[in-house]
C-alpha cells in the first residue's frame, strides 16, 4: 500500500510533509510505545491515558498506511492483533528519544 503523503510537495516544504504523516496529538505518542517492542491494541490503549480505541484505531490505521508501523493479524479466536514499528518508523526514534527529553527539559522551565 502506497503511503498517503503527497508526494506533490516541493522539496522546500518537506516539514510540511513529515507533518502530514506525524501529525495528530497521538502519533508520535504511539511510536514511542511501539518502539519498546510489539504491543497488542489493548496494552497500547492502557499504556496511553486519554485516548480513546476509536482515536488510537484511526491513528494505527494511519499510522500502517504511511509505512510507519506493521499490523500483524493472527488467525486464531478470539482474533489477535499486534503492531510493530516498521524500519521507516524505526527511523524515527531518535526523533521521540530527543522529543521525550525536551519534554522533561521543559516541563521543568515552566516549572520555575
């Protein structure tokens, strides 16, 4: 499946373009977990205050589409589900580490 950035974009806006596949208030959030290693629906949904199934499915979906995360369907009752981040997320995870820790840096200014 084709990811579903436009690839139309000029290469000055390509901020734009990472932002068209990682924005929403959950991404980012849900690539961090995943990168912890594979996690079934619910164990995202727990570890994830504040986000509903339907949000944390439609960003999954997302997620998949744009070649970010893996959906692995096992055939078995009831149905088992498990999410991966895939090597183009795995790109990623100096972004969120770095993300994470200017979170506590600045949580910390504000503080004060």
């Amino acid at each position: 499946m084709p990811p579903r950035i436009a690839t139309t974009a000029p290469d000055e806006c390509m901020v734009e373009a990472a932002t068209e596949v990682l924005g929403g208030k959950w991404k980012l959030v849900i690539l961090r977990h995943l990168q912890n290693g594979t996690r079934r629906f619910g164990e995202l949904h727990r570890a994830i205050p504040g986000v509903t199934a339907r949000m944390l499915t439609r960003q999954l979906r997302e997620l998949e589409a744009d070649g970010l995360v893996e959906r692995k369907v096992y055939a078995e009752v009831p149905p088992k589900v498990e999410y991966s981040v895939s090597p183009i997320g795995a790109s990623l995870k100096e972004i969120t580490d770095r993300l994470e820790a200017w979170g506590h840096w600045y949580r910390e200014q504000v503080r004060d």
